[in-house]
C-alpha cells in the first residue's frame, strides 16, 4: 500500500496531469486509495482478546410480566426517546442527504453516537453496561426515532449495538469477555450483523455461505451483501449453512485471511456505506461459533431483526407524514391549499392510520419477545404489514409532493428510497 501511495503521490506532483486535463480524476484516486488504505489497517489493527475471566455467560434477565395490554413506554423508556428524537432532528437530519451522497456516515456522527451511549442499553451492568432486563422495546424505541432522522445514518448507527446485542444474548462466557468489552469502551468499534446474500428471492434459511467443521474449528466461504460500514468493520457476525445442516451463526474478525470488501452502493441505506464482504475459505477458530449453532438461535435472531427493520419503518414513515401535513396544507392549487381536495386528504389520513397498525403491531412484538413469550406470531405479522404499507408510505409521500417528490430538493425521495428496504433486508440491526 505504502509504494501505490508514493507513486500516486509522485504522479499528482507532475504537470503532465494539468496537460492532458486528468489532475481532478487522479486527485480523486488518490483520495480514495488514501481513505480505503489507511480504513482498511485501522480496521484490522485491533486484537480482540479476553479481558476478563467469566465462570459463565451473562445474560440480561426476561422483563416482567405486564398484566394489562399496556404499550406505553415508562418514564425511563420516554426520557431515552425523547433524547433520541432530538439528537435526531439536530444532528442527523440536517447532514442525511449529504451522507446520502456520498454513501458515508460522517465520523463525527458516529462518534456522537457513542456517547449517547446506544451500546450500553443490551449490555448488562456487569460488563460494563446499562443493562438490568432485556429492551426490545427500548431498542424498538431508539431505533425508530434515529429513523426520523434518516433511515441509512440509523443503520449506521445501530450496527455495532446488534453485534454487543447478539454477544448478549448467545454469546458464550469466553466470547463475551473478548469482544464486549470493546463495546461498552470509549471506542466501540464498527461491526455487523450479516445475513443477507446477493441472491434473487433471498431466503436466510437457505443459506449459500457455507461453513464446515475441520479438526481446528471452521472453514467459511461466501458472499454476503449490504454490509454496513464494511470497509471500517472490524468484527463481523456472519450467518452461513454448517455442514448442510442448516444456518448457524459465526463470529468473525475482519483481519482475518481470507477476509475482503468492496463497495456496493444501493438504491437505498446509501448513508450507511454499504459493501459486500467475501469470504474466501476464512479459517475460524472452535470459539468462533456463536449459540452453539442452534436452530432456534438463528430463528430468534431472524425475528429480532425484523421487528428492527419495523422500527425503522415506523420512524421513516413518520417523517413522510410530518413532512407532508404542512406541504399539502401551504401548497395552493386553483385558488386553495391542496390538503382541501378529498382524494389528498385521505391519503394523508390512510398514511396516519397504516402508522398506527404498523406500531402497534411492532411494540407488542417487542414487548412479547423481551418478557420470554412467544412471539413468531407477531413479529412475522409486524415484518408483514410494516413492509408493505412502509413501501406504500413512501410511495404516497413521493405522490403528494407532485413534481416536487422526485427531486433532491425534498428529502421524501430519499425515504421512498429507503423505505424500500423494509421488505428486503435481513439482518443488520437487532433489537
């Protein structure tokens, strides 16, 4: 990397360049091999290693019981939303459609972030963390506000906490005193869930990343798709078939040999620097299965990352709405606002009302599942109608603004954009 660089560098500093006019185009190669390079030691300069010695794994108690249907969150859960929504609405929402662009999230974000403290909530207090009771539905909560800010800076976002999240709950006593620690520090480090695969009709129980049993521990092999901030990841949980017997789950550093990335930008998610990571017969240690390759680990997961991914519905949908009530109720057509004619009108209440199902649905899956109750019935119903009434809002949003929805000018198309993803994406964020 060291001799590309001083090449690159020798090259920018020749008047050939303003000659044949290609000074911008290397200048930018030379950036971007600069930033790639350079994210790419750092994100495999750091050793995870066992701080701590741990008798047995810690896990975060189930809530109690509730004994009324009673959705709304307490004082606490309250304060943290409120937090949340306006540290979204000050720093994020100002800086999505640049993120957009560029398909980054700024470090600065990232490290606000952190201070805010989204990893400690499913970290039990013993490691380091806030943690007293599982939080489904405090996570739903955060998730869905950072949405309101935009839906691809959330993903960034929330990443690393599905990661400390996923450690929590399946994580045995060595693999939590290994790399949880890094999660509760004054650095917690980029790191995914990944599970989606570029696959037509993708299906995470029928997995094409492959994993197989060696006298040492593990061989991984695959692709895996729309993993964010994967050129700065440096731990990954990775979902692959294990030896034929159906999907497990895997931890896996990125300096890892065999370990690669390389950009995929997509329609959506765009602020949440998507890329695709390749696994070329990654070696793994014994230690490196994560829950024991349970079936119903893997389920489980599945699940908590849907109501995830209805979470950011909800909060991206609630954008639409707010952004629309006041543009249909100033923009003046034929002499009065547009908000005046029916068939406007009752768009905009259908967005308001499929909202209320979609939450409604999303908080009970999340209440059920971090009380210890069953609750594949209602996530699956959640993942259901947040998908497609989510990719409905988006479309309707686009719809009131007329011409106005398909430009940059407005941010609704970028929500259309990524409310699209709803129905698609697995894994990532888990609750």
């Amino acid at each position: 990397m060291g001799t590309v660089l001083a090449a690159l560098n020798k090259l920018a500093s020749t008047e050939v360049l303003d000659r044949f006019g290609l000074r911008k185009p290397v200048e930018r190669g030379l950036y971007e091999a600069t930033r790639s390079g350079f994210t790419a030691v750092g994100a495999a300069s750091r050793t995870f290693a066992s701080a701590t010695k741990q008798s047995k794994p810690k896990r975060l108690p189930s809530a109690p019981e509730r004994g009324l249907f009673d959705l709304t969150p307490d004082e606490e859960q309250g304060m943290i939303r409120d937090t949340v929504v306006e540290f979204a609405a000050e720093q994020i929402r100002p800086i999505a459609a640049d993120a957009d662009a560029k398909c980054e999230a700024p470090q600065g974000l990232l490290s606000q972030i952190q201070e805010l403290g989204v990893t400690l909530v499913g970290v039990p207090e013993e490691l380091g963390g806030l943690g007293t009771e599982r939080s489904a539905v405090t996570n739903v909560l955060v998730a869905e506000a950072l949405a309101h800010g935009d839906m691809g800076l959330a993903v960034a976002c929330l990443a690393p906490s599905a990661v400390s999240t996923a450690l929590v709950q399946w994580g045995d006593e060595t693999q939590q005193a290994t790399y949880l620690p890094a999660f509760v520090g004054d650095n917690v480090p980029a790191a995914a869930l990944t599970i989606q695969e570029p696959t037509p009709l993708f299906d995470p129980f029928k997995l094409k990343t492959k994993a197989y049993r060696t006298a040492g521990g593990f061989v991984i092999e695959g692709v895996k798709s729309l993993v964010p901030r994967a050129n700065q990841a440096e731990l990954f949980v990775v979902a692959a078939d294990l030896d034929g017997r159906g999907p497990a789950l895997f931890l896996v550093e990125s300096g890892s040999a065999g370990v690669s990335v390389e950009s995929e930008p997509a329609m959506g998610l765009r602020a949440a620097g998507m890329g695709r990571l390749r696994l070329d017969k990654v070696a793994l240690p014994a230690t490196a299965l994560l829950g024991g390759g349970k079936a119903d680990v893997f389920a489980e997961c599945v699940r908590l990352s849907r109501i995830g991914w209805c979470a950011l519905a909800l909060g991206t949908g609630q954008a639409v709405l707010d952004y629309v009530i006041p543009y249909v109720n100033d923009r003046v057509a034929f002499g009065e606002p547009i908000s005046h004619r029916q068939s406007v009108a009752f768009m905009v209440a259908n967005i308001g009302i499929e909202l209320e199902g979609m939450r409604l649905l999303t908080y009970k899956a999340a209440s059920r599942a971090e009380q210890g109750k069953p609750y594949a019935r209602e996530a699956a119903l959640a993942r259901k109608l947040c998908a497609d009434k989510g990719m409905l809002i988006g479309n309707d949003g686009v719809q009131l603004l007329g011409g106005h929805g398909f430009v940059k000018e407005h941010p609704v198309e970028r929500w259309y954009r990524d409310l699209r993803a709803i129905g698609l994406v697995e894994g990532i964020v888990l609750v």
